[in-house]
C-alpha cells in the first residue's frame, strides 16, 4: 500500500511566518496561565528586608563601660558580650536642643564615638546591643560631660582686621573641625546680612572678603559646625582700604630673557590677562628653560601703582603639580629704563614679594589627582597673596616661579590679576 505525499508537499512549502504563527498558537495559553501565576504569587508574598529572625532570646548587654569626654562629644569603650549574633551597639542620646539621636557601631568594635554638643553638660547615654534578629538587651546608662566644642576655640582664636578692599581673617582650628565660618554685614536698614561663608577644615585659617568700599561698616562674624551649633556673633566696625584692579587693556609683554622658551603646549604672554581663568592647555602661559635659571616674565602694567596684592590662577587639571608655580617672587621698578634694559638682568630691580603656594589638604604633590573640595575650591578663585604695605609704586612687575610643585624648570599659569592704589 502506498501513502500519499499530499500532507508532505503542503508541510514542506509552509513559510516561516506561518511555521511561527503555529509555534503561537500553540504556546500562548501556556504562557498566559505562568504570568497570571506569577503575578498572584508576587502579590500574596510579602517584602522582607535584612534577614528573617531566627529566635527572640534578647542578647547580653555591653559590660564596663568607660568614658572619654571630648570636644563636643565623647567616646565610650565597653567590653562586648559573647552572643554569636551580636550585630551592633547602639547609643541612644538626647542633644540639649531637645533632639533625640542614635548612634551605631559594629559588633567588630568596642567602642562608639558621640558627637553634636556645643557647650559641656552632663547627659546620660543608653547602650543597647542590639543581634541579628533585631532583638535587643535592657540597656545599660552612662553618664557623658563632653567638653565645649572646639567652634567656640576657633571663635576665641578670630582675628579680624581691615585690608585692600575688604577685611582679612585668621582663625586657628587645632582638631581640624568641619566648620562654617560666617562674615555678615549691616546693610543700609540697619539688619545683618549675609556677606561671605567660609567652609573650612583647615588648621590655620586664613581668608579675606573683597571688593567692598572704602568707608566704615558693621561686620559681624559667626562659627557653625556640621551639626548646626553656632557661636556668639562677634561685631565689629572697620573700614576697608581703598584699593581697584588694575586695567588688563593697559599691559603689555615684555622681552622674554633668551633662556626661556614658549612651550607648543602653551601660548603668548597676554593669554594670562584675557579674563578665563580655568582653563587647560594650550590655553596657558607655558614657559620652559633652556638653562639652570627658573623662569621669569616682565609685565609693563601702563600706570604706575601702589600694589595692594594679585592672584593667579594654574592650569586646570594639574593644580598644585608638575608646573604649578610653589614658590613666587614678584620684582618691580618704575624705571623704563630698567625695565626695557638687558632682559636678563635683575640690576634695579626691587623684590616686593616672597610667597608660597599652599594646598589646604596638604603639601603632597602625588595627591593632585584627588584633590579635595577645598583644594579645588582655593584653585577655581585664584591663589591670591598681599604685598607688604611699604612696598613702593610700581609700573613694571617681574614673576619669577622659584620652584613649581614638583621642582621642575618649567612653569605654567591661566591668568593674572593685580589690584592696588593707582597713581
């Protein structure tokens, strides 16, 4: 008997759209039924976060406790309980402000470490140990009487005294707290505005207010901490001293001494008095040195001026490395001759300046690549230093890098600002 080829030929020129279709047909109601089963089982489970308990025996509690009042807070040591959960050790607390707070530490350690107190009062802590099935012991009360916090040291240390255009402050900060340091002014109603904040950690502070008018005004200066304690606000009336920024449209380069050399990565001289102040290569004054003689500039600022102080400001992404100027000196004179004399020669030539650039995060070169915010911060508004008020009139000034951060023979910078008294 012969079977016929009918169904064969018919399956066999069957295109894969229809092949699919079938395919479809076939496994959608499978489909269907397993999503509606998974929806109806994800709906009926509940959300469980961290792990499930296990038993409700609660652990021991933490034993001698002992502790070190500190400046604005304290640290606890306490010897842990053996229970093989343990998970932490909390302290609860209320802040004299009325606040109620809580601090952890891992089973891994023995102590914890309070913070947020502004003025030394006696408070009581409650150390809980808390195990994995979030059980917790009957907690065990100290007594804590942290010291003043180290804001109302730095406030005690505040000098504040008139300079170029502003006032200038100095603050020591010997535990390097993050503070706030806030400059107000009384504004024309007679109400205490907002001038400047300061956000430091730095050990030796050292800031100034600028571009305010010569004529006495109400100044009232504050310290807050990260925890929003403040100190008394210290008042006081001083007058800043009359200063402007000298004209940029007036300089000129001068003659470069035939050992320096404009590096293909840089550009000219006047690229450091166009205004852009973050900038990168070859958008810099790049300078390198064909001798043992650290590179120097001259600057013919088209009047002659009492220089008050300058900024400078380096090449983006290589603060405070490779050649960044650390050491400067600026050198002036008010003779053109000179000025334009041997470009070489320092006959005439006055010193008016020895400064050193100073990272906040410390003096490291290698740690350029993480620099800290307010490394970025003093970089981004210029490095700024003032000249000593018997410095004399000047109209032509020398930039001289006596070392780069990585006491390299070359130098590089964005951009140059000079303010003063101009005669």
């Amino acid at each position: 008997m012969k079977i016929k080829t009918t169904k064969k030929v018919s399956f066999i020129k069957r295109t894969s759209s229809e092949r699919k279709k079938q395919v479809l047909s076939f496994y959608m109601p499978i489909l269907f039924l397993m999503l509606v089963c998974s929806i109806l089982l994800t709906s009926c489970k509940e959300e469980v976060i961290g792990q499930y308990p296990v038993d409700s025996t609660p652990p021991q509690k933490i034993a001698n406790p002992l502790v070190t009042n500190t400046k604005g807070g304290a640290t606890i040591k306490y010897d842990l309980p053996q229970d093989k959960d343990l998970l932490y050790v909390k302290a609860i607390y209320k802040l004299p402000n009325g606040e109620q707070k809580e601090t952890l530490a891992s089973a891994f350690v023995n102590e914890l470490t309070i913070r947020g107190f502004a003025r030394s009062t006696k408070t009581n802590v409650q150390l809980v140990t808390v195990d994995r099935s979030q059980n917790e012991s009957d907690p065990v009360t100290v007594e804590i009487e942290p010291f003043d916090s180290s804001i109302f040291d730095i406030y005690e240390s505040l000098s504040v005294i008139a300079s170029f255009g502003g006032i200038k402050l100095n603050w020591e900060n010997t535990t390097n707290e993050e503070v706030m340091v806030g400059v107000l002014y009384k504004d024309e109603e007679n109400s205490f505005v907002p001038l400047e904040n300061f956000y430091t950690s730095v050990d030796l502070g050292d800031v100034a207010v600028r571009g305010m008018e010569s004529e006495e005004t109400e100044f009232g200066i504050y310290i807050r901490d990260i925890f929003n304690n403040y100190t008394d606000t210290l008042v006081l009336k001083l007058t800043p001293w009359e200063e402007s920024e000298l004209d940029k449209s007036l300089w000129r380069g001068m003659t470069l001494c035939p050992s320096f050399t404009v590096s293909q990565y840089g550009k000219a001289m006047p690229v450091l008095w166009n205004g852009v102040t973050v900038i990168d290569a070859p958008e810099v004054y790049y300078l390198n040195t064909t001798s043992a003689v650290r590179t120097f500039f001259t600057i013919d600022f088209g009047v002659s001026a009492k220089l008050s102080r300058f900024k400078f400001w380096g090449r983006n992404n290589w603060y405070f490395n490779l050649h960044h100027p650390k050491e400067i000196e600026i050198w002036g004179t008010n003779d053109p001759a000179v000025a334009n004399g041997d470009a070489c020669s320092w006959d005439g030539w006055e010193l008016l300046l020895s400064a050193t650039s100073v990272k906040p995060s410390g003096p490291d070169p290698t740690a350029f690549a993480n620099l800290t915010t307010e490394d970025l911060a003093l970089a981004h508004a210029g490095e700024e230093f003032e000249f000593p008020l018997e410095v004399p009139d000047v109209r032509y000034i020398r930039f001289r890098t006596v070392r780069s951060w990585t006491d390299s023979n070359s130098s590089f910078m964005a951009e140059l600002t000079f303010w003063g008294q101009v005669n």
